[in-house]
C-alpha cells in the first residue's frame, strides 16, 4: 500500500497522468478523502493504516509517535520536495522507517531563477518596468543607476549545493568568473567546477553579484549580517532564493535603505511577505514570492524521482536519494 499525504491542490502540481500511472504500477495507492487535512495527526493516522510507503508534500504532519504507531508497517517516507526536516522524526528513523527526498528534481529550476535575478539586477529590469507600470515620464523612467554586464563580472557563490553547482555552471556559460565558499568543497571539486575556492569575507569583498545557495545549519544561521553586508563593494548585488535565515533581515534592510547594495529575494522570514514590508517599497529590491523551485519542470521531475525511489525500495535496491538519520543535521 502506498499512501499519497498530500491534498488535491500539491498533488496536481507534481503527478501528472504518466505519473500517476507509474505510482500506481507499483502497488495500490490510497489517497486521503475530500476534505482530509493531513496536517492533522490524526487523519495522517487513519490515511496511513497498513501502507508500506507515505509519499509526503508541504503540510503534512509529521511522523509522530502517535502517528507512527497507527502504522506499524510503514517502511519508507518518499517526499517530493527537499527538506525532509518537517516531516521525520527521531521516532520514525528508531523505528526504521526510511527516508527519500526529490531535491535534485528542484536544482535546475532554483539555479535558473537565480540567473535570471542576477540578469534582471544587473540590467535594472525591475526598475524600468516598476517605473513604468507607475506613470513615470519617459526620461524618468530611462533614469537608472549604471547597469552591468554578466559577462566578465566576479560572482561569489555561497554554497556548492546541487542549486550552487547548477547557478555556476549557467553563470560559467555566459562568461561570469565565479568564487565559491563552502567549507566541504575541496581543492580539486573547485577544479573540476571550474571555480576559485575562497572563504566568506573574501567572496564578500570581491564579489559584485553573490547568490546564497547554503542549507540552513547552526553555522550558517545569520551568516551574512551588517559587518559581512559592509564587505560588498558598492553597488554589489545579493541574490537570495536559498534560505531568509540565513541572512539578518534587518541589517539587510539597513543595507539596503541606504541604496549602497541592491538584492533580488525569493524568501523572507515571514511568508507570505506582509503587504506594509519595507522591502516592498524599495527600488533597488526584486522581490518573488518564494518560487524559485515552482517550475513545471521541476515538479514533474520531483514526482518522476519519488516513483523510482519507492520502486527501487520495493525491488530492494539501493536508494539514490536516501537521507540517514546523521545526515539530517546537515541538510536544509
């Protein structure tokens, strides 16, 4: 039994017909009634019953103790997003319940969208047309801090993620020079990218485009605040379609009030983004709705990666997209 906890509207976006013949190829897939919210542990409960197989996307509860004791022969979590972290617990790993997830399915899309910020930045995109959707005169409108080209220009890369790894190699393709800070990536991976290896402060100084691209871990929590943001040369550019916490909102938005940087963000600390957000009103700010990952692409990808894993774990074979309990900690 494989038991799909996901309500109509996510499973849409991710299973098409193809897919959902493939799923149903390997073995009978329930899913939960209308009306069900399988954010409530209890009917997460019910749904599960005797599945061997939850395939999980956003608002599902997590696997509780409660949860996992109502499903006593539930072996496998497959998730069509990446960050499992909403959804596992230290009871579901004790009890053997293994764990896969899609993230590789989202990295092209993320990296794309990144690009396509770094571009619209880089060309004041945003401002042309927010001056002129607003009435502004034509020679108002033309009116824009110097524009720059990607080609030639220095940027850094926090993070060597798989959306790190696919932002570098489309920013590499348009002739940008790229610098990447990531503690794990060693001498000869930076080779084989065709990157520089450096630490933070000095991807910071040297960088007029930075795209964050880290999961968020303890030490990566807030890494980028007032002192780091002071690093950039003028008029450098932060993009953000990673994690908001892992950048102090408020000293980005002193940074940013100042007209010193200008930054493109696709998270927030909160969301949906409150309508009277300062960073609503900025000019130098472009701001999409936490999308990055939204293709249909990408999603088709998601549900075409969890169908192989769930069928590689009928078929006893090894998982490619496993996450263990010990990696949990170093995933975003």
């Amino acid at each position: 039994m494989i038991a799909v906890a996901a309500p109509p509207d996510v499973r849409e976006l991710f299973f098409d017909a193809e897919a959902w013949a493939a799923l149903r190829r390997l073995g009978e897939v329930r899913l939960p009634a209308d009306g069900d919210d399988v954010g409530d542990e209890a009917t997460l409960a019910g749904l599960l019953g005797d599945a061997q197989v939850v395939v999980t996307g956003w608002g599902c509860a997590p696997l509780s103790a409660a949860v996992l004791a109502a499903a006593p022969r539930l072996r496998l979590l497959a998730h069509t997003g990446a960050s499992v972290k909403p959804f596992v617990t230290a009871e579901s790993f004790a009890r053997g319940v293994r764990v896969t997830q899609a993230g590789d399915a989202m990295a092209y899309a993320v990296g794309e969208q990144a690009l396509a910020l770094t571009l619209a930045l880089l060309h004041g995109l945003h401002r042309f047309d927010h001056a002129l959707r607003t009435g502004a005169d034509w020679a108002t409108a033309k009116a824009a801090p110097p524009r720059r080209e990607l080609r030639g220009a220095t940027v850094g890369v926090v993070g060597a993620s798989r959306t790190g790894r696919a932002y570098v190699g489309l920013v590499r393709a348009l002739g940008a020079r790229v610098l990447v800070a990531d503690p794990y990536l060693s001498d000869t991976e930076a080779a084989r990218l065709g990157v520089e290896r450096v630490d933070l402060d000095a991807l910071l100084a040297r960088s007029s485009v930075v795209s964050l691209h880290a999961p968020v871990l303890p030490e990566t929590l807030g890494m980028i605040g007032a002192r780091e943001l002071a690093l950039l040369p003028g008029g450098a550019l932060l993009v953000n379609t990673a994690r908001s916490a892992l950048v102090d909102e408020a000293a980005l938005l002193a940074a940013l009030r100042s007209g010193r940087i200008g930054a493109a963000l696709d998270v927030f600390d909160v969301e949906p983004l409150p309508v009277d957000h300062p960073f609503r009103r900025l000019p130098n700010v472009l701001l999409t709705p936490h999308e990055a990952a939204g293709t249909v692409e990408s999603r088709r990808r998601a549900a075409t990666i969890v169908v192989a894993e769930i069928d590689r774990f009928l078929r006893g074979q090894p998982l490619r997209h496993e996450v263990r309990a010990e990696q949990l900690d170093r995933t975003g």
